[in-house]
C-alpha cells in the first residue's frame, strides 16, 4: 500500500535565510523525501506524488495545513503535542513577564534565612518594628529569638523599649529620590484611572495624556507597582556568587575585614570597601522598597527566574523558593496563581486523551479575558481538528525533530557551501545505507 503515515516539518538552508521540508516514514523511520521550500503550494505540489498518506504530523504552520489539505483532502492532520505545549507556556512566560518585576518583593517570610538577614543587618528601629510586630501576633519571647537569630538580652531590650524612644532612621538622598520617583509615578497612574472612570477611552487617554496604549495599559492593572521592576536588582558581579555567605557573616557579627579575607579564601578577588557598599546597598533598598509597598514592614526579595521554573518543572523541583514564599507570591499576585493552574489543568487534559475537555477549558479561558491565553485559544480555533487529533492520537513531531538534528550535521559537514540537491542526494543516501 506504500507510505502511510507521516511527519513533515521544515528545517533552516544557510543561515536561516531559507527554509526546507523534510518528511519522515513513520513506520521506517526514515526519510522519505526533501524539497527546497516549505510555501504551501510547492508543499502540496509535492505531497501530491504520495496519495496512500493517511495520517501526517506536523506543528501549527498554517502554510502546512494549507498545502495537506489541498494535497491530501482525506489525510487526517496531527497538531504536535510538544509545539502546543511549547506555544502555551510561551503565552504563560510572556504574561509572568508582564507581571514580574526582575526581583519580586514579597513580606518577609518569618523562619527564613532571609528572614535572619533581614532582622540581623537591620538598623534598631528595623529590628524594633520586627520584635513588635512578632510579640503582637503571639510570638513568645523565644519563639522570637529562634525566629529572627536574636540573643535574649536583644529581645527583651526591644521589647521593653517604647516606639518614641527609638531614633527613627535618616533617608538618605538616594533614599528621597526613590520616594519622589515613586510619588511621581502614582500621580501619572492616579490621573490615568482617573480618566478610565470618567468613561475615556483607551484611545482618548492616549491622546490626551501622550502615554503608549501599553503604558495605560499597565497603569490600569490591578497588579502595576509604581516601583520600577528593576529597582534593587543587582548585575551579576565578583560579589554575586558569595551574597549569602557575605549576609550570614555580617549577619553573625563579624567584621568587614574578616568577610573579606573569608571570601577571598574561596576565590574573591573584590575589595573591602566593595563587600561594605553591597551591604549598606542591600540595606538602603530594603528600607525604600518595604516603605513604599509594606507599609514599612521588612521585605524579601525573591528572583523571578525561580517563579519561572514553575512554568516547566513541578514545585517540588524548584529549591530556590519555599513554599512559604511561593504562597507569598501568589497573594501579592493572584493573576499568576490562575495561569498556572490552567497551564496544569492543559497539560493534564492531553494526557486524558479526551478531545471533548478542550472545549470546557477554551471557554473558561475565555471568560478570564488573559490576552495572551485568548490569542493561545483564538490559534487553536483556527486549527481545531488538528488539535483534537492530538488528543487521540499517538503520532507525534519527535520522529522527524531527530532526523533534522542529523541533517545540521550533514550540512555543517559540507560547510554550506554546497547546493541544495547534494544535501538531500547525501541525507536519503545515508538513511538507506545504514
């Protein structure tokens, strides 16, 4: 009967400035043939010369669905599992980018080594407003000291002091331009959904105020901080891989000289005065941040990368956040809770093997309005059936992506400096020798 199943999919000629199609026998394993276009006519041109084919796998190219379609009218289409996935957690990374800043401030997570930095590089009224705040919620006296890492003589003096006998600390100038940034930001943000209430549109908002759609736009989300999203993110520096042993020997009492010979046993090659900046920095943004956003409560920061991860691997997998501080981040950003539970919910369905549940989880994508998830669903309407297939089906793309992985081979042996025709001759040559 021939070739019956399929997987086509193009694949990168010289430098990425054209592109080829490759289809794999599913049954051999090997390929069947190569053409040097991947337009939907020359496609279905040459997929006519296989009238036998039934089934054909491919991504979501709507140049390919074209082409099968004319070529093969009767042949059933496979969306593949992997670029749907892929496709989804593009659309959940893009609004995690959206949401996120490049640190995330969260409430400090009592019982944290973070938490202990914090308290013990605090300044005295820092470490007043900790105490305070932990002997109002029920805390005994050691049940703070094992929390925050304080000796008892610490605890009881804050303990007993009163709020006026605390000297407040001083804002540093750097501290004041934070605060006026801030302030400036809240008045543009203030005027914008001033406007929106008064019934202006988007569009008359942006005229009247010069501000891009996506300015307003974000001035008008429920999760926009006036803070900017890279505020206290350090670059990476000599001092970045040592952050947390530099925060627990200061932390621990000891000097700035003996951090530095400490480190500088383990490979440091920064100068003392660098180890005293990045502490007095680390210090000076906490205060401003947690002034700003936690009614001046103590922060924690928390790298986005870390909230990233739960988009490809499950929450046990993920050690450079707790699941207190998870819990955090999804109260301060409850948007992000939801699309990763449809991300889940998604995943789980194409394990089901049930086409009719991907109908029920469009139409509550739907209702939450996620501009990013809508043009998710509004591309998977367009390529239903193939999409359903998916669900039923257990052909998939996998095939044919290791067969264009011995093709980049093929070519970089021949430097690129050959034509077209010497590369397939040389790949279908290979495929039936060995």
């Amino acid at each position: 009967m021939g070739i019956t199943s399929v997987c086509i999919d193009d694949f990168a000629l010289k430098k990425r400035q054209r592109y080829g199609t490759v289809m794999v026998d599913v049954e051999t394993r090997k390929i069947v043939d190569m053409i040097e276009s991947r337009e939907a006519d020359d496609v279905a041109r040459w997929l006519k010369n296989f009238p036998n084919i039934r089934q054909v796998s491919r991504d979501g190219s709507r140049q390919y669905a074209t082409a099968i379609t004319k070529a093969l009218p009767d042949a059933m289409q496979i969306s593949d599992r992997f670029h749907i996935i892929k496709n989804l957690n593009e659309c959940a990374r893009d609004i995690y980018n959206r949401l996120f800043p490049g640190r995330i401030t969260i409430p400090v997570t009592p019982g944290t080594q973070e938490f202990r930095y914090e308290v013990l590089i605090a300044s005295t009224s820092e470490r007043f407003r900790i105490v305070k705040k932990l002997r109002n919620d029920g805390h005994s006296k050691n049940d703070i000291m094992l929390i925050t890492g304080l000796t008892e003589r610490i605890v009881r003096k804050l303990l007993n002091k009163h709020e006026d006998e605390i000297t407040q600390d001083a804002t540093t100038v750097r501290g004041r331009e934070h605060e006026q940034a801030v302030k400036k930001q809240l008045e543009r943000v203030n005027h914008v959904k001033a406007l929106r209430e008064s019934g202006m549109s988007i569009t008359k908002i942006s005229e009247e105020t010069g501000y891009a759609w996506t300015t307003i736009k974000n001035y008008l989300s429920e999760c926009f901080s006036p803070i900017n999203g890279h505020y206290g993110k350090q670059r990476e520096g000599k001092l970045s891989k040592y952050r947390d042993e530099v925060l627990r020997l200061k932390a621990e009492g000891q000097t700035y000289k003996a951090i530095h010979e400490r480190i500088k046993a383990e490979g440091y090659n920064g100068t003392q005065d660098a180890i005293r900046g990045f502490v007095t920095k680390e210090q000076r943004i906490r205060r401003d941040i947690a002034a700003t956003m936690n009614g001046g409560n103590p922060v924690e920061f928390i790298n986005r990368k870390w909230v990233m991860k739960l988009l490809y691997k499950p929450d046990e997998k993920i050690r450079g956040i707790s699941e207190e501080q998870l819990a955090a981040v999804f109260d301060n950003y409850p948007l992000a809770k939801t699309v990763l539970d449809l991300l889940k919910e998604f995943k789980a369905l194409l394990k089901k093997k049930n086409p009719n549940l991907l109908t029920g989880w469009m139409a509550k994508v739907d209702i939450m309005e996620i501009p990013e998830f809508k043009t998710f669903t509004n591309g998977i309407r367009l390529d239903l059936d193939a999409v359903m297939n998916a669900f039923v089906s257990d052909l998939s793309n996998g095939l044919v992506e290791g067969t264009i992985n011995k093709i980049k081979v093929i070519k970089r042996i021949m430097y690129g400096r050959c034509q077209f025709d010497l590369l397939k001759n040389k790949c279908l040559i290979l495929e039936y020798l060995y």
